[in-house]
C-alpha cells in the first residue's frame, strides 16, 4: 500500500519483496529501501508497523507473528518470530502524484491508472495513527479502514470501504474483490461476518 511511483521514483509504500516486508521511498528523487531479512510464511497472520519521522530521523518496520485460532498447531506457526530494523531518513521527501492505494499501487498508462505490483493474500485492519512521545496516551487514528464492515442499510458490501477514523477518509474498491473474509480475531463461533464484524475486518485480493 502506499503512493510509490516507479516511473519518477516519488512517494512511498509498504511492500512485500521477494516475500520479505519492505518499506520504500524517495529522497531527492532516488528509491530508498529498508527490507527485513526474514521472508513471511504463507497462511500465517502478520501484524506490519512503519513508524515514521516528522522530518528526518529514523524510519522503523516491524513484523509480529499474529496467535490465530487456526494456527496454534501449525509448525509454521511455531517458526514465525518478531523482528524489526531501522533506517535512517532526510527530510527531503519527494512525493508522488499517485493516488494512495492498498492491495496493489498505481502505475501510469497513458490517461489511465492501472494496478501494480498486486498483493496476494489477505489484508486487513489498516490504521494510521499519529506519532507520540508518550507510550502510555491513547492515540485517536487518523484513519482506520474496516473492510468488514457497511453503512448501507442491510450491512451489504458493495464497492464502498469505510473508515471508522474522525476524519472520515472513505475508500472504494476496484473489480468487486470479495470482502468480509475472517480474519486474525476471527473465533469460528459464526459463518456471518454480519454477526461478528470486528473478527471479519479483511479483504482477499488475487492477481
């Protein structure tokens, strides 16, 4: 997810290369990258984190195994550990004229956007919060997008992706992916994801 642009080599994005996390951006024009070393297991859950300077400093990702009900005997999840790095950043940023997307970036074709570098697999629980010198404050989101849930009357998901933050950033998806699948929270009690939205907050996407 992100705004990169790899035609000008502006903005930013949060990727998987190679199977590995990576967070890339773009400083006086050139690709700037920091990758962690380990590759991600296929069917385990991973919580993902970038923190990011206000001007320039250190830049920080990090991946946490997820405990997940359908896991707990898997031997890939028994090999699935913590680990983190960091990079240090300008604060000469070059932005990009891409439009933020998440599921797979933009790239340009003329007139048109088309998508690149499609994610495979499944996404959820997407929040951006503000930086705070303070662990122990609680930190109200800049946005939160919840690919679970609707406002439209009957709770069906249509192309509309709602952001449950202050700011209201609503989203829509592009070629109707099929929403509301389980996620990490996900129990097993219900087949609804209607009748328990906060386990079913992620979406698939293919490519």
């Amino acid at each position: 997810m992100g705004t990169w642009d790899a035609a000008t080599m502006t903005g930013w994005a949060l990727l998987l290369e190679d199977g590995k996390p990576s967070f890339v951006w773009s400083e006086g024009g050139q690709r700037r990258t920091l990758t962690l070393e380990q590759e991600l297991t296929a069917h385990q859950w991973y919580r993902l984190e970038v923190e990011l300077p206000r001007s320039a400093g250190s830049i920080a990702l990090r991946q946490t195994p997820l405990d997940h009900c359908a896991d707990r005997v898997a031997p890939a999840a028994a090999a699935a550990v913590p680990e983190q790095a960091s990079a240090t950043a300008s604060a000469a940023w070059t932005a990009s004229s891409m439009p933020f997307r998440i599921g797979a970036l933009a790239r340009g074709d003329g007139d048109r956007l088309l998508a690149a570098t499609a994610f495979n697999g499944e996404i959820g629980g997407i929040r951006v919060e503000p930086a705070t010198d303070d662990a122990s404050r609680t930190r109200e989101p800049v946005a939160a997008w919840h690919f679970g849930r609707s406002e439209c009357p009957d709770g069906l998901l249509l192309w509309d992706v709602v952001d449950e933050g202050p700011h209201r950033l609503h989203g829509r998806c592009v070629n109707a992916p099929v929403r509301g699948v389980t996620g990490p929270a996900f129990q097993g009690v219900v087949e609804d994801f209607r009748l328990a939205p906060e386990e079913s907050r992620c979406l698939p996407w293919g490519h």
